[in-house]
C-alpha cells in the first residue's frame, strides 16, 4: 500500500498547540518499493516505522518513504510521518478510511505529544486541536482555494524542545489575553471569510517573541514579510525556525514581490516555496501508488 499525508503549519501565531494548517508538501510512505525515484529504506527509528508500529504494524516490515518536507524547520515532517505510519498500519487490517484516520491521528498525536500537526496533516485544512478533541474549521466556501502561503525556511533547522527552552514560565494576563482573541479571531475570520482580519489574527505574545529573537535569521524574514503590502497574515511556522505568509491566490504581482524580498533577505542561507493548503489530509494512493 502506499499512502500520502500533508506537512502542516502549526500555531498560526497565537493558537499555541491547538491551531494547525495543512500545506502541499506531501509526506509518502509505501510497504513495497514504488517504480518511482527517490524513495528511502525508513530506518527503524524513523518516525513513520515508530507509528506504524504503535498502530500495531509489524516491527520487521519493511517501509518506504520520500518527502519534499524539510525536516527539523516547523513544517510538521515528523507529524506528517507519524500520521502516514500509523495509517498505513492500520490500514493493512482492512479498516475504513474514517477509521483509520482517527486511530492515525490517536496515534500521532500521543507520539508527538501535542496534536497541532497531526490533526492538520490528518483531516487537512485547518484545525483545532485540544487534547484528543479535534475539529476542522469550518472555513467560508471557497475561501481556501483564493489563497497562497509562501513558506520561507533556514538552512539551520531547530528541535521544538530546543525552541521551547527559549519560552517564559510565566506570561502576563495582558498578553494572555492579547493572544487568546486573535486565536478566536483566526477562527472567526476564516468561518466568515473576512480576510482583512487575519493580520491582526495572526499577532501572538505567547511564543513568537521569544522565539524570534533566539534566531533573528527569523526575525529578519518575518519582518520583512509583516511590510510586504501583500500579505494577509504572516506567523512563525510551528516551533520555527520557518515564517509562513498568507497571500491571494490572484495577487501574482505580490506573491512575486514577497518571495523576492524573502530571498534577498536569506540570500543563499534559506529557500522559500510557495504553497496551497492541502484539504484532503491523509489518504492512500492504492496498492500501486
């Protein structure tokens, strides 16, 4: 079988470890070798083999996989591998495609240890994830499809335990606050289509600050993105160290501008890729892939 699950975009700012977005970069793992360039034998400590184990698939079966996600730069790979994992395990005893998605995002989600990138790599769009509670936003018609985000990442990756060591034990009720409201705002405005809103949406004091100034490559990028005219929303990706930006989908003239000036921004030190939201989540390919 082989299977497919998207990279995401956690946090969008203020939704600490509850919001996520799913991007088209897809994560792909089959249990026969694909007639297809650049699949790698997953090694048994590879976190698409430690799903799939969890999820009850045989510890010596051998597994295939291949990815564009750069892993270690806030673009959920491990979430994604977790997800494909456990999927394809639990699809090998027959089950349902909803069935096996909630048990691949049960799985996931507990390896990972918060369930932001597993939910949107599971479900695909956005999601909210509290605890083993999950459910998709339910975004105004059409809306996804109208919209772009450019993802700039680092050459120099970071662990979420490392970006976590930066961030305070205590926050002050003012910023508590400043952040809870623009996490239902990202909510709110996706529901009803008012894009306007998302830039104030996107806005945190939860994590974001501190995270930025422990890589001011970050800062720099996402400065630059926050002046672009063309920007929606903009957020430090996950734990960092990548910045995602949301553009329209028919701005080509500024889509075009921000991913130059990101680029002169980084020069050879970073990439940037422009993206869609994936809806579908993850999903098999069939037997042949």
């Amino acid at each position: 079988m082989h299977v497919i699950a998207p990279a995401s975009s956690a946090n969008l700012g203020p939704g600490f470890d509850c919001l996520g977005l799913a991007l088209d970069l897809p994560f792909e793992l089959a249990d026969v070798q694909p007639d297809e360039p650049g699949f790698l034998l997953a090694e048994p400590t590879h976190p698409a083999v430690v799903a799939f184990v969890a999820a009850g698939g045989a510890a010596d079966a051998t597994l295939w996989w291949r990815s564009p996600i750069p892993p270690g730069r806030g673009l959920g790979f491990s979430g994604a591998a977790r997800v494909a994992g456990a999927y394809l395990a639990i699809q090998r005893g027959g089950v349902d495609h909803g069935a096996c998605r909630a048990g691949a995002m049960r799985v996931a989600a507990l390896l990972e240890g918060h369930a932001d990138n597993a939910a949107a790599s599971t479900f695909g769009g956005c999601t909210v994830a509290v605890g083993e509670q999950v459910v998709a936003v339910p975004v105004a018609e059409g809306l996804l499809e109208q919209l772009r985000v450019v993802v700039w990442s680092p050459a120099r990756s970071t662990s979420t335990d490392a970006s976590r060591r930066v961030l305070p034990e205590q926050l002050p009720l003012v910023d508590a606050t400043f952040s809870i409201g623009r996490a239902a705002l990202w909510v709110a405005a996706l529901a009803s289509g008012e894009l306007s809103m998302l830039r104030t949406a996107s806005q945190d004091r939860v994590h974001q600050p501190a995270r930025l100034a422990a890589r001011p490559d970050t800062s720099a990028a996402y400065d630059a993105a926050m002046a672009a005219p063309a920007v929606l929303a903009c957020w430090l990706s996950g734990s960092g160290p990548s910045i995602a930006a949301l553009v329209r989908s028919d701005d080509d003239v500024g889509c075009a501008a921000l991913v130059d000036e990101l680029t002169a921004v980084s020069g050879d030190e970073g990439r940037v890729r422009t993206l869609v939201v994936d809806v579908h989540g993850v999903r098999s390919l069939g037997p042949q892939g």
